[in-house]
C-alpha cells in the first residue's frame, strides 16, 4: 500500500499487479517504481469506525492481510510490537524494516528467544537509505543519496530462512588467555563482550554481547539467554542482581549499553 504524490490523491489506496495494467498492457518490472506504479489502477481504502484508511489495524487492511502469503513492507516504528503481534497472529511470513532497539522489547525479544524470529540480511552498518518525496531538507550534505534520506539503526526482521543465519562465527580470542578482557557485570551474573567479533568461542558460561550480534546469530551454535535493562530485568533469566536496583549493564560502577545473553552451545577447548 501506498500514498501517490499528495497533490493527486487525498485518501489512501492499493494496488494489485497481475502482470498487466488496467488497459491489459504488459508491465516490465525492470521499470522505474513511480513509472510502474502509475500503470496501475489504485483501488481506495476506505475508513471504518476504529481507524482511518489504510491503518494497518483496520478492518479492510486486515481482509487485504489474510490473502497474503508474504509480507514485505516498513511498519510505523512507533506501533512496531503492534505489527508484529498481528503478523503472528494471522501466521503470516513476513520481512519488514524496524529499529534495532526493537530487539530488546519485550514482546519482540520474546519471539527473537524462541527463534520465531530473527534479523534478515541488508542495512549495512545499521544505516538504510529510503526513497524520499516528502522532505526538502537534510542533516548534512553526503549524508544521503540522491532523492534518498538516511535512517540510522535500523534492521530487516523476518520469520523467512536465509542461508546467513547458518553460518558459524569465527573469532581469534580465548577466554583462558585474555580473561581481564572480559570482567563480570556488577549487576549481572555474566561477563561482558564489548564486541561480536571479540567473542572468545572457549568460555562456557553466559556472556553479554551487543544487540548488534543478532546479526551473526547462528541458532545452532549459540543459545540466546536473556537481555539487559528496564524492559529485560524480568527477561534476564535471573541473571539480574535485584538489589543492585540498576537495569543497565554496569561494569565497574560505568553504565554500558544494552547488552543480549547468550551461551556457546559447543565451546572450543582451550
């Protein structure tokens, strides 16, 4: 679903390809997306009594979710947990754009613990560049394609399987040879790992990583524990010291940023 050029349509509307325009022409998928799409009819959508046209919530885009196989699309941030939780509650597949903050959310990380989802491939360094017809401005100069804004942290998530989420991480650190690397959390039973690639592959017990090591996650080689602060100290798996009544990984009394646990299924030996 989309919004054509504000001065042209008032109200929301979709579009169905079937390989053909209104007029039964061949359509290339090779052209440009404006071009493509101004081949096809736009079908309205209408408001109904809860939510306004187009709202993903609403009854008539509800209807338009239950004859879908896939869905591919880059939900409002703010009603993330919302899109999701319907997405798995029609047992829909999906592959949608969300902040990377997202993993931590309780309903998110939930579903990221049991593998009922995970991180697709793409956003290099965290950064995605989007097509852009409503702003004029823009932070900094190169900070941007042409025609294009730049959001920082954001992630593909997905309940699609890919060949990357199967690959093994390598790392050249061991725990028996640097454990001053690696100190233990004040409030945390865990020690931590201030980068993926630092993981040492010889520690057995629970290490915290960045949230950022979701993209290396290998389900058959790590297990994912528990997760850190306000919204993970009752998804910590009671790796939190209550008494330390501090949610934020700290380290020598310093704060760090969110970290997720997890535990080497198959450590190396030393």
């Amino acid at each position: 679903m989309r919004e054509r050029e504000r001065d042209e349509v008032e109200k929301s509307c979709y579009f169905i390809y079937k390989g053909k325009d209104e007029n039964g022409a061949a359509l290339d998928t090779g052209d440009k997306i404006d071009a493509f799409i101004d081949r096809l009819q736009p079908l309205p959508l209408n408001h109904d009594k809860n939510y306004p046209a187009g709202d993903f919530r609403s009854a008539e885009c509800i209807e338009l979710l239950k004859q879908s196989d896939i869905v591919v699309t880059n939900p409002p941030f703010s009603l993330f947990r919302q899109y999701v939780a319907q997405l798995v509650e029609y047992e829909k597949k999906f592959l949608i754009i969300g902040h990377q903050n997202a993993i931590t959310y309780k309903e998110i990380f939930k579903l990221i613990k049991e593998n009922k989802i995970w991180l697709g491939i793409g956003f290099r360094g965290g950064a995605g560049h989007f097509i852009n017809v409503c702003y004029t401005d823009y932070a900094t100069a190169g900070n941007h394609k042409d025609g294009m804004i730049r959001v920082s942290g954001v992630n593909w998530f997905t309940n699609l399987e890919h060949k990357k989420r199967h690959e093994f991480l390598e790392t050249i650190w061991e725990y028996a040879k640097n454990p001053e690397k690696y100190p233990k959390y004040d409030n945390y039973d865990a020690i931590n790992v201030n980068k993926t690639a630092e993981i040492p592959l010889d520690y057995d017990g629970v290490m915290g990583v960045p949230i950022t090591f979701l993209d290396k996650y290998n389900p058959e080689q790590f297990e994912i524990l528990g997760a850190t602060e306000s919204e993970g100290k009752g998804a910590s798996n009671g790796l939190w010291y209550p008494e330390s009544k501090v949610a934020q990984p700290l380290v020598d009394k310093k704060r760090i940023y969110k970290r997720l646990f997890i535990k080497n299924k198959n450590p190396q030996k030393a």
